[in-house]
C-alpha cells in the first residue's frame, strides 16, 4: 500500500484507527456493563466497591493501552509487539466467552484485532518500525 506523507505505511495508519476503535469500544462496552442490570445484580451479591475498582483498573488500562497505540502509530516496535500480545489475549478472551456464551461485540472485537495485528506487519510496515 502506498505511504501516507508522514511516511508512515498505509496499513500502520489503518491498523492505528483499528486499535482506536477496539481501546474506544471496550471502555464504551466496560461503562455500558457497569451502569447496566446485570453490574446492578453483581453489586447486590458482593457490593459496590469491587466493581467499581474493577472499572478503574479497566479505565487505566485503557489509557495505559492508548498510549500503546499512539506509540505503536510512531513505529516504535516494542508497542507493535506488546500490541500482538494484548490481540492474543483478546483472541483467548473471545473464546472464553463464546464458550460461556458470548455475544456478538466480543467476536467484532476480535476480528478487529485481528486484521488490526495483521496490518501492523504488511505494506511496508516492518520497514517502518526498522527505521524508528
């Protein structure tokens, strides 16, 4: 694929606003849950403090995750590795799920990271991250 003008490969910016969309989504998805009847219930059982706590973590991360992905769109390569290793452990999360029942968000999700993984390593991109 042809370069944009920053010099950064066609693949790496669309694997960039994939990334965006998946870290954008799962804090959307993490907020839906906590406001949602089913945290209600979880609440009833173990109170509120845990799953609050819980969503704080999961919104550091996030962040933790976005800056990730900000590297990851400067072509440092230790973020497109770390990058790789967070898609696997989404990959894993997605069948877990569907094992248990899943929902459809969660396959869109892995897909995403999927093709996001893959264009992080095509179209010029490894020649990207050699030179920054």
């Amino acid at each position: 694929m042809a370069n944009t003008t920053s010099g950064r490969p066609t693949t790496v910016t669309v694997a960039f606003v994939i990334w965006l969309i998946v870290v954008l989504a799962n804090i959307l998805s993490g907020v839906i849950n906590l406001v949602s009847g089913s945290a209600s219930d979880a609440a009833d059982s173990v109170g509120t403090a845990p799953l609050v706590g819980g969503a704080i973590f999961a919104f550091i991360l996030a962040i933790i995750e976005l800056i990730i992905v900000f590297k990851m769109r400067d072509g440092r390569n230790w973020a497109r590795i770390v990058l790789t290793v967070l898609a696997i452990l989404q990959i894993i999360g997605v069948g877990v799920g569907a094992a248990s029942g899943g929902n459809a968000f969660g396959w869109i999700g892995g897909v995403a990271v999927i093709v996001a993984t893959i264009l992080m390593y095509v179209g010029g991109a490894n020649g990207y991250f050699r030179r920054h």
